[in-house]
C-alpha cells in the first residue's frame, strides 16, 4: 500500500497520486485502487467522474461494513476507486478499521493507493494507521511547504522506500535539492520535480485528470514516477498480490 502524506492541503497531493495511479494501471497488468480519505474528494472525482457512492471510505473507517466502489468497467472509471462519501453523524475514523479496509482489498488488488487528508495532526488515528501499515510512504509538497514536508519524513519510520516530488516549481526556483534529500532513502532517490504548468492548473480546477493531458511536462513526471514505483515494488520486493 501506497500511503499519500502532506503536511498542508493544496499542494497537489492528490492531483499527483490519483494521476501516477491512472499511469500504474495504463501500463501494467496490476489491478490498481484508489482509496480517497480526503475531504474535498478531489483524486476521486478526477479518476471517476460523476460516481456517487452511499458507503464510502469514511463509513466503512467509521464502523460501517459496506463499500460501494467506482470501478473501470461499471462506471468508465479512470482506476477502480472508493470514494470518501458522506461521513456519518458523530463518527469516528478509526485506525483498525483502516488496517482493515487495506486488508479487504488486498485480496483484489495489487496495489492499493491511499490519498490521506493534508494535515500536520500526527495523533489522527487514520493517519497513524497508515504510516503503520504502508509500504511505501508518497510524500508532495510546493515549494513553499519544503520544511515542512523534510518535518514531516523525519517522523517516519526509516525502514520503508520514501516517494518525495515537489510539485508546482517554477524554472530556476529553489527546492530541487532539498526534494533529493527527501526522496533519498536506504532503498535510493526517489525525488521529483513536477512544473507548474497553466494546463495543469485549469484540468484541476474543472476536476479533470491532468494525466491525460497531451504536450505537457506533467504526464511526462508521472509516467516516470510511476514507472519508478513499479520497479521499487520489485526490487524491494514489496508485499504485493
């Protein structure tokens, strides 16, 4: 599982991670799923546009044993997805019921995508979870939120590969090695710099899939980056179905 980590909203996470997973299932034969924990629903609606499900990821972490996904072949999806939907009066986002959810698709899916709320509450259950269960932690950041983002990597465990891209960089602005440093864990560099492309913004504004854009720097980052996550599964020999 591939767990999407900020330290603040707006930066592109979900943008970037629902697009390398729209890459992963392009180009392999690996059933890939796309699990949106966020509250705008942005990578969700991106990769399945117009599903609407009644239980989502936020009823089943909150005790509800039901999910309802979007998938490519019911619904012309982009990627198999789950939705946050609606979240239940009163509920709670408990950390065993994400272990949980992750296991129940396992069984499905090769590799699962979670897209985790952009927030620096370390003590979030959910979030507390995910850094446990992950396999590889997806680290975004612009360049404004770099500090935060270096924080936020010396709070995980060392033990697991680090994703790190730096979105939104604009030519010959900073960021570039700080991003390296990020993305360098004992498993190699895995650091991206992603432009801010006029495109881009525009396809995210009207909730479209920026990865199927034509003539754009940014596809070309997320087929790499993706690309690069499937030979880190091999060579680490990630737990995969």
């Amino acid at each position: 599982m591939i767990a999407a980590l900020s330290h603040k909203g707006g930066v592109g996470k979900s943008t970037v991670l629902s697009s390398v997973a729209y890459a992963l299932r392009k180009e392999t034969h690996w059933r890939v799923v796309y699990v949106d924990a966020t509250a705008d629903a942005l990578g969700s609606d991106m990769l399945a546009p117009g599903c609407r499900v009644e239980f989502g990821t936020y009823t089943f972490l909150s005790g509800v044993d039901a999910i309802q996904m979007c998938t490519v072949e019911a619904d012309n999806a982009a990627v198999d997805t789950l939705p946050p939907g609606p979240i239940p009066r009163g509920a709670q986002l408990r950390g065993d019921r994400l272990r949980d959810l992750v296991s129940l698709l396992a069984a499905d899916y090769n590799i699962i995508f979670l897209d985790l709320p952009g927030t620096d509450e370390a003590h979030s259950d959910i979030i507390r979870a995910a850094i446990d269960v992950a396999d590889i932690y997806f680290l975004v950041a612009e360049p404004a939120t770099l500090n935060l983002l270096y924080n936020l990597k010396q709070r995980l465990p060392q033990s697991k590969p680090v994703v790190a891209v730096l979105n939104k960089h604009l030519d010959d602005a900073p960021g570039k090695h700080e991003i390296s440093q990020i993305g360098t864990s004992k498993f190699g560099k895995f650091a991206y710099v992603i432009p801010l492309e006029g495109p881009v913004h525009n396809a995210v504004m009207r909730r479209e899939l920026p990865a199927k854009l034509r003539g754009v720097k940014f596809v070309e980052a997320v087929d790499r980056i993706g690309a690069d996550i499937q030979r880190l599964i091999l060579d680490v020999r990630v737990p995969s179905k």
